[in-house]
C-alpha cells in the first residue's frame, strides 16, 4: 500500500472525480475533522478528536473515513507568514507519514496560514463564549481548510 503524499492540485489528480473528502486540522491536543458533500462543494464540521496516541488518533480519522466514503484527505500544511516550515509543520508532515502507512487513499497538503485566526475572528464576532471558542476552534479550522481547498480545486476546474 502506497498513499501519496502531496500539494493539494497533485492529490487531487489521485482522487476519483466524485467523492468526499475529510479535512484536518492538527493542533497539538486535538485534530479538527471535517467532511465534503460527494461533489466537493462544501465543507462541514464533524467532531474534535481529543489526542491520546497517533494509533488511537489514526484508527479514530480512519472510522470516520470509513463512515463517510471518503476517497481522500486534505492535511492542514501549518507553514510561516514567510513560507518557511517550522517545527508545526514537520509535525505535520510526521503525521501524514504515518498516517499514509494506514491508508491508500492520497494525502493533499494545503497550506492553512492564519486558517485557526480566521476561525477565531469569525466565533468572536458571532459572539461565541471563550468556553465554547475552545471547544469548536478546531473542528472550525477544519471546515476552513476543506474548504479553502475545495474552493481552489473548484476554481481550477472552472479555468
């Protein structure tokens, strides 16, 4: 089992023309998840995995990539304002290495600068509670990089 590990736009060359996607987001305590509509039109939250060990981690995203039919996932790439990678996005990419071992399905990395601070903006200003911010930033920052990509992949399409 060979995954492949790439750029969102050579991923997507690996994934069948319809089918849902599964975004991530990964923090250090906690892996936001979202999901795409069969088309890839839109986004949407499913839960916030609460880290214990990679192979608990794993088995979770891959049950609910099994659940949901996805062909593919789209992996938060955290890199600097400057597009350099710092130790975020090594662990990142370690995550995606291990993570490609457990899965044939192809890997998109989609840089997702300033996608937690978007999120962050956008639950302030709906007057979310610092509390609940804390609960759902993550599974929000997932929806936000889904469908950032799903967007580009879209416009691509379109061009």
């Amino acid at each position: 089992m060979r995954t492949h590990i790439l750029p969102l736009i050579e991923a997507a060359a690996h994934w069948p023309a319809r089918g849902a996607l599964l975004g991530l987001d990964l923090g250090t305590k906690t892996i936001g998840v979202a999901v795409s509509d069969p088309d890839r039109r839109l986004a949407t939250g499913v839960e916030t995995v609460w880290r214990k060990a990679f192979t608990a981690d794993a088995n979770r995203l891959m049950r609910l990539a099994a659940e949901r039919d996805v062909v593919g996932f789209v992996l938060g790439l955290p890199v600097n304002m400057d597009g350099s990678e710092g130790p975020s996005a090594q662990s990142a990419r370690a995550f995606a290495r291990n993570f490609a071992k457990l899965t044939d399905r192809a890997i998109g990395l989609w840089d997702e600068r300033l996608s937690t601070a978007a999120v962050e903006r956008e639950l302030i200003a709906a007057d979310v509670s610092r509390a609940n911010r804390a609960r759902v930033i993550d599974e929000h920052a997932a929806i936000f990089i889904l469908q950032g990509a799903l967007d580009r992949l879209r416009n691509l399409a379109g061009a």
